[in-house]
C-alpha cells in the first residue's frame, strides 16, 4: 500500500494514486485508445517501453514527489469495474502564503463523452483543497483547447489571463490561457 493514499470517490468513479497492482489495467486502457482525435490527443501512443518493471518504478517515483510535496498523480478508476479512465496530476507550485498548484487531467479517448472529465477533474481539485491543503490552483491550457476550455468553465474556474510564451511545445514558445479556483470559490 501506498504511503501517499488520499483518494476520493464520485457516484462512478474513484480517483487515487496508482498502485503496482494496477499496471495490467492501466496499460489496457492505453493499448485500447483510439486514434488521436484532435491536435491535443496523443491518441495511440508507443507503450513498449513501458514493462511491469517500469511502472513499478513509475509509481515509486509518484510517492517520491508526493512526499516532497512536488507532484501528486492520481488514476481515474471506474468504480464499477476498476477501468483505468485516466489521470490527473497537481504539481505544487509554491507553499508558504500562496499554497498555489498547477493541475492537468487527461481521459483516455475511448472513454470521451460520458462526462468522465468533469466528474473526475471537480472530484480531484476538492481533494486537493481538502487533503493537500491547496488554496489556489491553475490550469495553462492552449489557446485553441476548446474542450479543456469548457470542461474548467464547467467546474468553476474562471479565466484570468493569457501567459505569453508560456511553455515550449510543438518546437516553440507557446502561449497559454490560465484559468484558475481558489479554495473559498470552489462549487459542488
């Protein structure tokens, strides 16, 4: 068992750090995805590298940074059968008197449509505020996202400005909208 353990559940859904155990599921559900659907989905992806031995070690490292308090990673589990939907991810960006975090959340896309995103994403960022004692978080979300745009106007978050130059992908500097929920506005 894991020594970071917060785990929250939903009416279909469990979101929790991952486990060993999970490796077989977890890599199922990435062999199962379909072609990518738009600009910002891997879709399938090249999963040979990744052994039992290489997601041991992966959890591992997800406890490591948990416990410094860096980076908490939770898997998206379907409560009535344990599929692996996807995860979500909250990196600590600064502690003190900020108590600020970034945050991403990917469902794999053979699972789109069932609302999945919003039940799992509004899920995690209440644990977050509740267990990681997180006051604001962030998502940086491309300019053109338009599906990870709705899904944070969805939840609450609120747009708040546009970072320049943000983050390198796609071979250059890109620009990224930041939307953001503080812990005394969070809804549901």
């Amino acid at each position: 068992m894991s020594c970071f353990n917060y785990e929250k559940e939903t009416e279909r859904l469990i979101i929790r750090p991952y486990e060993k155990e999970d490796y077989t599921n977890w890599l199922t559900q990435f062999l199962n995805r379909l072609p990518s659907q738009h600009k910002y989905d891997e879709g399938k992806i090249d999963m040979s590298i990744c052994t039992e031995e290489w997601f041991g070690d992966l959890v591992d490292k997800h406890q490591q940074l948990a416990l410094e308090d860096k980076v908490y990673v939770f898997g998206v589990f379907r409560k009535e059968d344990n599929v692996h939907l996807g995860a979500i991810d909250f990196s600590t960006i600064m502690r003190d008197d900020f108590q600020w975090a970034r945050f991403g959340y990917s469902i794999h896309n053979q699972f789109w449509r069932n609302g999945y995103g919003k039940e799992s994403v509004k899920a995690a960022i209440n644990l977050a505020f509740e267990k990681l004692h997180y006051h604001r978080i962030e998502a940086h979300i491309n300019l053109d996202n338009t599906a990870s745009i709705k899904l944070a106007e969805s939840i609450g978050m609120e747009y708040e400005c546009t970072r320049k130059g943000f983050i390198y992908e796609f071979d250059e500097w890109t620009d990224n909208l930041v939307y953001f929920i503080n812990s005394d506005r969070k809804k549901g």
